[in-house]
C-alpha cells in the first residue's frame, strides 16, 4: 500500500501558540489529502479536505481561520493550529487517497500527531 | 457529517471464533466501503473495501454489503488474540470523501 508520513507524532505547546503538522505521501502523488481530528474513544472526524492548488475545503463546523490548511504541492499538506487552546488537544491524522486505477480509491492515513495544549 | 453507525462494543469472543462487525450509513449516494483496524494511539489500517453487493473475502476477513439495507459487515474467522483492537468502518461518497463510524472495540480472549 501507498505511504503517508506525519511529522511531528507527539507535540506539547502553551495556549496561545501556533502548530504546524505536516502530511507527506512518500511514494505517490496526492492531489487530495484529509485532515481528521480524533477525540479518546471516539470517531475520526473530518475536518478538511486539502487540494493540490486550491484552497482546502472545510467541513461544517470547522473554522477555517483556526485550523489553517496549505497544500502546496503533490506530496505534503500542512496543517496549521492557530492559537491553539486546550480544547484542541486532539489526535490529528492526515490521510491520503490513493487510486489503484481499478476499484475504488483507498484512504492510507499517517501516523497521526498529538497535540496538547497546556 | 454523514451518519456512518457501528456499535460500540466491546465485542467479546473466544479465541477460534467467528467476530462479527456491523455497520449502517445514512447516504444511499455511498459508492464504496471500508473497515480499518485501529489500536490504541496509532492511526487506523486499511483492512479491506467492498463496493458491490455481495460478499468478499480476503484470508480470514469477509465483508458483506447490502445497499438495499444500507449495511456493511466484516466477519473476522479463526479470531485471534492479536485481531483486538478498534474496528472502523467507512464510506466514500460522491465526492471522494470518506466517513467514518465511531468504531467496534473488539476483545479476542485468549
């Protein structure tokens, strides 16, 4: 299978500071990435979707001026934590679409990043 | 968010037996399903997808999926200890975005 990389796993930062996690497909090229958060014992929850190029399209619920989403080119987006609080303290796993050529698209995800906000 | 509905669990069964993983969603317009495998503090695994109706194996996994009924299931045979772990299921709509349940937590007892 394809594979995605994040960076940085674990991250501790006061409130008020900035984040920045970022999403690489190693072994192809990803016009489309997604951000999810994920809460203990509970379900990945879309985010954003991250387009090659163009501005990443946000979920409903998501401030897009909170959760700042570049993906500057095939292989890595970045997500961006701004002032971050302790409510954002969150697993935050990036994810891939990777298209065989046959069948449908299959979702390969990174290792995940998480935050704490202290 | 599209509604992807799985039981929380957790499912018990004995080393040797048949886990079976169920899942419902809300948007008939779903083109393809997937279960992942998640373990506590990584991030999920691609297990398998389906995306006709019927059945597909794949070693000891089988996904079953029913759109009429709007349902998905994976059966897991010859369980094992190192089979317990979160499982997830998620669907891709239209356009390309993926959902996914709140996942089953899965215990294979020894």
């Amino acid at each position: 299978g394809a594979v995605v990389s994040q960076h940085p796993s674990r991250v501790i930062c006061k409130s008020g500071t900035s984040v920045k996690i970022e999403c690489r497909s190693l072994d192809f090229q990803a016009t489309t990435m997604f951000w999810y958060r994920q809460f203990p014992k509970k379900s990945l929850m879309l985010m954003a979707t991250s387009n090659e190029g163009s501005k990443a399209t946000y979920e409903q619920g998501v401030e897009k001026d909170k959760f700042l989403i570049n993906h500057a080119s095939l292989t890595l987006s970045t997500l961006t934590v701004t002032s971050a609080h302790p409510e954002d303290s969150s697993f935050y796993i990036c994810s891939a679409s990777w298209d065989r050529g046959e069948g449908p698209g299959e979702l390969f995800f990174g290792e995940g990043s998480r935050l704490t906000v202290l | 968010q599209k509604e992807v509905e799985q039981n929380s669990g957790p499912l018990s069964v004995p080393e040797g037996a048949i886990a079976s993983l169920n899942c419902t969603y809300s948007d008939r317009g779903s083109q393809s399903f997937f279960w992942y495998r998640q373990y506590s503090g990584k991030s999920p695994e691609l297990i398998m997808f389906i995306y006709s109706n019927g059945d597909k194996e794949d070693g000891r996994f089988t996904a079953q999926l029913n759109k009429a009924s709007q349902y998905v299931s994976l059966l897991i045979r010859d369980s094992q200890p190192s089979d317990s772990a979160t499982y997830l299921c998620a669907v891709n709509d239209n356009f390309n975005k993926f959902y996914f349940g709140s996942g089953t937590k899965l215990n294979v007892k020894p």
